[in-house]
C-alpha cells in the first residue's frame, strides 16, 4: 500500500510571491527520500504541497501537478482531508495538543478521526510510543498532559502521534532538530522500520543523517533573497554526496557553500 | 570585575514613608494645606522627590530610576485599588444591615416602603432567570459568531461587516437596547412585559462582549495545534471543536463571565421591558418581574431608613452572585480541563 508521489512542474505561491519554481520529482514507494538545501529555500513548502497543507496558509495556492499513485490531488473532486489522513507529517516544531495527555495525545488521531473508545488503542498507543522511542520514558505518566515533557519529548511524542494513523506516506520536516544524538539513531532506526511499508520524505539540514537513511536526495536551492527556490538536482543519495552533476550541489554537500 | 554598589537597606521605603508622611503633618499644621487629601497629597509628593533623591545619591542613576518607576506603578496600583475596594467595602458594610434570611427569602408583596422587613426573593429569582435566559441566548450566538470571524471570516467581506456591526453594536447604549426590545417586542409585537422580554434586550447587550472577548481568545490558539489536527486528517469543523475551543476553554469561560457582569447591572433596558413587581413572578416569560437593580433603583428612590437598607443588601447580593458566578465558572472550567487530563 505505499505509494509513490510524482510532482511536475509544481510553482507554490505565498499570496503573489512564488516561493518555489518549478518542481518536478518522484518519490519512490517504500524509499526514503531526503531533501536537503539552505535556509528559506522551500523545503518545507513543497513538503507541504504534497500533503494539501499548503493551501491552508492564507493566499496559498500551488501549480502544476502531483500524483499519488496516478491520482491527481489537487483534482476537485479530491477531498484534502482524505490526502492528509494517507499523508502524515511531522512538524519542525513540536506541537502536542496543550489539553491532553500523553495517551490522548498518541491517540489523537483515531480518537479525533471518530473512532470509539476501543479495545486496541491501549496496544496501538503503546505501540507507537516503542516506535518512537519514547515508551520508556513515559509509561508512568501517561495520563499526564503532553505539553509537560522536555522538547525533544515533546517532538517524539508527535512522532508517535502521526505514525499512530499508520498512515501511507510520512513527511518529517526537520524531525530531529530538537533531539539528542540517542533520539536520534532511534528516529533514524524508525524511519528505516517504517520504509518497509511506508513511504517517507524527509527535510533535513544533517547532511549526515541524508547519507544515513535516504536513498534518494533532493538537492534545492535559492538564488538570493526575495528569489524563489528550485530543485536543483535528485538522484541516489551515494551519487548526490560523491559526484553530483551540479556544481552548487557539490559545493553545497562539501560545505563550501556560500 | 562585577562591583556589587551600595544599596540602600530594605527598611529604606518605610522609613522615607514614615518621615514624609511626618512633613506632611507638619506642613498641614503650618501652611494653607489642609484636610486628610492635602496630607496624603503632600506625603506622595515628598515620597516620590525624597526617595529619588536619596537612591540617586547613594545607589546611582539606574537603581535609582528603578526605584522611581517601581514607586510610580505601585501608586497606579494603589489607586486603581482604591476605589474597588471602598465601592465593595462600603456595600458589604451598608449592605450587611438587611443581608438576612427574611431578605433573601421574602418578597416585597403587602410590605410598605416604609416598613421594615421585606425582602429581595423576587428580585434575585428574577435576575437569575433574566440574565440566565440571556446568557442561554448570547453565548451560543456569539462563540458562533466568534468562531467564525476568527477561523473563517478573516478574509470574507462578510467578516469584515460582521465585525464592524459587532463593534457598533458594543457602543450600543443599554437604553438604546431596551428601547428597541421595547418597541420592537412590547409594542409592535404585542407581547407583554415579561423577564424574556428583559432577557433579549440583555442578550443583544452581551452579544458583542461575547463575540470579541472569545474571538481574540481563540485567536490565541497557535497555528501549529490546528495543522497538527489538520495534519492528522481531522476535518476542519471537529479539529475547531476538539482542539481550538478545548485549548481556548479557560479564555472563553472568562469571555462568557464578561459579558454577562456587563449586562447583570443593567437598569434601563429592564425599566422598558420587565417593568418591575414587588411580588413573585417565577415565569419569566408572562407578566412583570423584579430584577435585582430595578429593586435597588426602586427603594433607593424611597425616603425611608428601611428601604435605604433594602437597596444596600440587594446591592450586596447582586456582588455576591457576580463573585459566586465567576468562581463557579473558574472551577467549572478547571473541571472540564481536568477532565480532559484523564
Ligand atoms: N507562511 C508563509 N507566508 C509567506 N511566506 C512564507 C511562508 N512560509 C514560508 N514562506 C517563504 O517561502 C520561502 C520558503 O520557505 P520554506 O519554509 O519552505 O523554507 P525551508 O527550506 O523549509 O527553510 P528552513 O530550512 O529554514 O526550514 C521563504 O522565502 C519563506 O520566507
Ligand atoms: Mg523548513
């Protein structure tokens, strides 16, 4: 059931300013996909094109065309909310629901989707809280409101949280900017697990944490200020690292970027 | 190296208060000052010149401005203060006179103004049902409205024009309100004085107290909880209700309070429209009631001592319900979010 996202010619407006120009990718099913590319250059907006979280800032519209497995998202007979159940995200900030627990807060999607008080969600809810790598550390305070654990807590919480809707591709924007190297590796092993079913795309500024877990790397970039951003090249993560075709890439991934 | 500097000792403000106050004695008694305003008047003046003076020349410039700043905004305090609490002490001393069982158990009915005895029952029952009708119709209504112009109507042209006429509609003067239920319900409609009748014209005056108060509350709600919810695949509509309006719970119960303490002391607009009645009308939708200021308005018009009396206690139950009714919501509100906890 994982499925495989193909953009083309993708422009996303914030109001009238283009943000991003000209995108066209696939995204492998059952792949790990990492973007990669400095500060403002639009990782996040196209992340959030893919999953029709884009649109809900006001003004926000996007061009071109992205397919999930053939259908068209953004056709209108789509309903966005079906896209972003199949579709889950983590946020580069961590935002557990201030009004729940820990339980509620892993629960939040079964329990907001409607889904009665049942039986498995014990087990699902431990489930994803192991899976994330946070289990331990909360067992005992389950029933204690989410916004009482540290930041990186916090952020594996919401892990938990949009993997516990097993959903069929996750996009992770920056996941582990608020972790410990420990949390990390455990995210990083997650990912890893969860590419046997899912598909992932994750946004990242640890170039070594792209070498690691993705086997596709998308290179973006900006021109300047006030400039939109553009993908600059994708290709198999060893390639992008060792000998990409593009100069900036090179100079981008070897650190002389700038 | 960090140079620690002199300070002055923690007695330092007393001792100043004391000695201004002692100039001010002084001066009252041997110049044109005069009178307990006078006195106060001069101490602050020589507090605030005799205190600077002194942190300046010890402590330096900023310790001393920060002692003149801390000085100034405790005075605001102090006179933002003041009048509450004189306003409440006053009533609870002039108001504990009458606050007895007879009081808040009886009616006017067969009682002359100018006996003792008699009491408030039909007017606290009666501004319970009006200001609860009331609050029945405003708060669904407004959290509607407040929910709509800030998850939706940012943008419409029809937010903007509910706005404006929501912010019109909170200079609307009560009398103004009650004229119109007057005209618009009593005479036009035909219907006759009633607590409902009291109720609608008390809604339209809490409406927008309503709408702005939660509105700017759910405002506050940050972005990233709804695109969390969103994020999730909830539906718009179930993430306002199970994530903006619990996370803005407290703010809304607070706004709810507001409105309704702007509309419990209304006088006017029940003049036109409840009319008043010495006895006990418990249906609030047929025949004149009482309500609690339309009865201190009424005996303190009397030029009886045992009216006069009546007037304060009723003054100090329609305090007591405004307190009882905010704590209630306070722990209410705290209830529901504990609730939520488990
Ligand atoms: N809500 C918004 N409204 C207007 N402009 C926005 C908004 N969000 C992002 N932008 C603009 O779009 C461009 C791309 O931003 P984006 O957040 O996608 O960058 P990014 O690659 O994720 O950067 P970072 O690595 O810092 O997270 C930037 O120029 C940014 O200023
Ligand atoms: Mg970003």
């Amino acid at each position: 059931m994982a499925q495989r996202i193909e953009m083309s010619g993708v422009h996303a407006y914030y109001g009238s300013t283009l943000a991003v120009e000209d995108v066209s990718l696939t995204i492998q099913e059952r792949h790990i996909t990492a973007f990669i590319g400095p500060s403002g250059c639009g990782k996040t907006t196209v992340l959030r094109t893919m999953n029709r979280m884009h649109e809900l800032v006001l003004g926000a519209r996007v061009e071109g065309k992205i397919l999930l497995d053939d259908e068209d998202l953004y056709d209108p007979g789509v309903d966005p909310v079906a896209v972003r159940r199949t579709i889950g995200m983590v946020f580069q900030k961590p935002n557990p629901f201030p009004t729940m627990t820990v339980y509620q807060n892993v629960a939040a999607g079964l329990r907001l989707n409607g889904a009665r008080r049942g039986r498995g969600s014990d087990e699902l809810v431990e489930q994803a809280l192991r899976r994330a790598n946070l289990w331990d550390e909360v067992k005992d305070r389950l029933h204690r409101p989410g916004a009482g654990l540290s930041g990186g807590q916090q952020q594996r919480l919401c892990i938990a949280r949009a993997i516990a809707v097993e959903p069929e591709v996750l996009l992770m924007d920056e996941p582990c900017s608020a972790l410990d190297p420990i949390s990390t590796l455990a995210i990083e092993d997650l990912m890893l697990e969860l590419k046997e079913r899912f598909t992932i795309v994750i946004v990242t500024h640890n170039m070594a944490q792209a070498a690691r877990v993705s086997q596709t790397t998308a290179f973006f970039t900006i021109a300047g200020a006030g400039q939109p951003g553009r993908l600059v090249e994708m290709g198999p993560t060893a390639t992008i690292f060792s000998t990409p075709s593009q100069k900036t890439t090179e100079d981008y991934v070897t650190g002389r970027f700038g | 190296m960090i140079t620690r500097g002199r300070r002055l000792p923690r007695w330092t403000p007393y001792a100043v208060a004391g000695g201004s106050l002692a100039v001010a004695e002084v001066t009252e008694k041997t110049t044109v000052v005069s009178g307990r305003s006078g006195v106060v008047l001069v101490a602050v003046a020589t507090y605030l010149v005799a205190s600077t003076a002194i942190s300046a020349g010890v402590e330096g410039r900023r310790r001393c401005i920060d002692r003149l700043a801390g000085t100034l905004l405790g005075a605001a305090l102090l006179m933002a203060l003041i009048p509450l609490v004189l306003v409440l002490g006053y009533t609870v001393a002039q108001g504990m006179h009458r606050f007895d069982a007879t009081f808040l158990l009886h009616s006017m009915r067969n009682v002359a103004e100018q006996q003792p005895g008699g009491g408030a029952y039909q007017a606290i029952l009666g501004t319970i049902e009006q200001v609860g009708i009331a609050a029945a119709l405003a708060v669904p209504i407004g959290l509607g409205v407040a929910v709509y112009l800030a998850e939706y109507g940012h943008a419409a042209r029809l937010g903007r024009a509910v706005g404006l006429v929501v912010d019109v509609m909170t200079g609307l003067p009560s009398i103004v309100a009650g004229l119109f239920i007057y005209a618009f319900w009593i005479l036009l409609l035909g219907f006759s004085f009633s607590g409902f009748a009291g109720s609608l014209a008390l809604a339209v005056l809490m409406l927008p107290t309503v709408v702005r108060s939660t509105e700017e509350i759910i405002r506050l709600v940050p972005h990233g909880l709804r695109e969390a919810s969103l994020a999730l695949g909830v539906p718009v509509w179930r993430t306002i209700l199970k994530v903006v309006l619990p996370t803005a719970l407290t703010g809304i119960v607070t706004g709810v309070m507001l409105g309704i303490a702007r509309v419990i002391g209304e006088t006017a607009p029940l003049l036109l429209t409840v009319f008043g009645n010495p006895s006990i009308n418990a249906d609030p939708f047929s025949g004149a009631q009482s309500g609690l200021p339309l009865f201190i308005f009424n005996e303190a018009q009397q030029p009886y001592p045992a009216a006069i009396d009546r007037a304060w206690a009723a003054a100090l139950a329609l305090v007591l319900i405004i307190l009882g009714l905010n704590v209630a919501a306070r722990l209410l509100a705290r209830v529901a979010s504990t609730v939520n906890r488990r």
